[in-house]
C-alpha cells in the first residue's frame, strides 16, 4: 500500500474526528488541510472542488482505485471507503457488514443531526435570537431526541460490546458524539452502559490520537468578542443557495 499520506480537510469538530480516528485506527499516514469554518473556506472554489456541499471532513487520496488520485466527501462515505480499503472495522461476512452499515447510517441520519441540532440551540441559539421563546420549542425537541437516542445506544450496547457486535467504523463515527455530551446537554451517568462502552474506546491509543486532530486551532468559544461571534455565526447559519453558486 502506497506511503503518500491522505489528505483531510478538516477543522475540529466531532465529523471530523471520526474520520480521524479512523485513520489512526488503520494506521494510514495523513496530514491534515485545515478548512476553517468559522471564516467561511468552506465555500472556497478549491474546497468545493471536493466538497460539493461546502461541508468537512473531506479526504483526497493519492492512491485511490486503480492507483489514481480520489476525493471523498461525507464521513460516512469516507469512513466506508477507508475501511474497504484497508479491509479494516467494516466486518468480514456481509451479515457483518450490514450490522456495520445499519450502525453507522444510523449515526449518520441520526446521533449526528440530532446532536447537531441540540448544540445548535443550546450553544448558539441563545446568542442570536432576542426572544427566548422563540427557541424553546427546538431546544426541547432536540435535546430530547439526542437522550432517546442515547439510551437506544445504552440498549443495544447492553446486548453487544459494541454497536455492530465487534468494533467497527459505526463505533467510530459515534464516539466524537458522545464524547460531545455535555455540550449537547446530555448526562452519561443515566446511560451506565454507554458509559463504559465511551469510558472503552477512549481508552485505546488510536483514538486519543485522532482526537488530538487539529487542537492547535481549537476556539475557546469564551473568548470570542462578540464581532467574532457575529462572524462566525455569519459563516456557519442562515446559508441558502447563493452561498454555493
């Protein structure tokens, strides 16, 4: 396998410590392209180049299918084309393999997005919106769609050690999530055995080490003045068509 590191394009949120991690996983060399969100290179023309979506993570690997250069975007597919690639964490019997798939997309269509949402208004929110009122309904709705989809995780992890029986890419994709849990205003001690499958994970080498991903240029979200607050706010929310045409 070809030494030319894969390139990743990301700035330290938990999207893109799953891909990360999975790189540290399956000893792949890398380096990282920071895409500074807050400032808005995620809608530059390179950016979009490979990633259409003006969203990271986003990798290009120099030696992709048939020896050719490939870019990836979205982190579940960038996570699935890793693992195929490296014929690592993705199950070895396709039984085993749609256990991983069912896991991960529903980290992808779910733990995410909802978790996203309940940082959103529980973070960001309150600085943007005069009336309190006016969020309270999506503070709730998403706050309590993370904790049922927390104790869907304390469930299943009750019956298996992990998300698809033996450690995979959809464990990887969940983890940055649930490492978030204050932030997105969850309790870990109500979900014991999610607990001790986080308090696991966070024990093996190569996920401390994809999680140190980018902590040079991680923002103390205290210190911002209010102009960068107002910029950063700018550059992440109320985007529509025009921000990538």
């Amino acid at each position: 396998m070809s030494k030319e590191p894969i390139e990743l394009h990301i700035w330290p949120t938990p999207n893109a410590w799953k891909v990360s991690i999975a790189l540290e996983e399956m000893g792949l060399p890398y380096v990282i392209k920071y895409v500074n969100i807050g400032k808005g290179e995620q809608f530059a023309p390179d950016f979009l180049k490979i990633s259409p979506n003006n969203r990271m993570p986003a990798i290009i690997d120099p030696n992709g299918p048939d020896g050719a250069p490939i870019s990836v975007f979205e982190s579940g597919a960038i996570l699935q084309y890793l693992a195929r690639k490296t014929s690592k964490f993705y199950g070895k019997t396709e039984r085993e393999k749609v256990n991983v798939e069912e896991w991960l997309m529903w980290q992808m269509g779910g733990l995410g997005p909802m978790s996203g949402q309940a940082s959103h208004f529980r973070n960001y929110a309150p600085s943007l919106v005069d009336d309190p009122k006016l969020i309270e309904y999506g503070r709730n709705r998403y706050f309590n769609e993370t904790n049922r989809l927390f104790g869907v995780m304390n469930k299943r992890l009750a019956e298996v050690p992990f998300l698809a029986g033996d450690y995979s890419i959809a464990d990887m994709a969940c983890f940055p999530w649930v490492r978030a849990y204050e932030f997105i205003g969850q309790n870990l001690d109500e979900f014991p055995v999610l607990k001790a499958w986080y308090e696991t994970i966070y024990a093996r080498e190569a996920v401390i080490r994809g999680m140190d991903a980018g902590k040079e240029v991680r923002v103390d979200q205290s210190k911002l003045t209010d102009e960068q607050k107002a910029a950063q706010a700018k550059a992440l929310f109320n985007q529509n068509a025009k921000n990538v045409t």
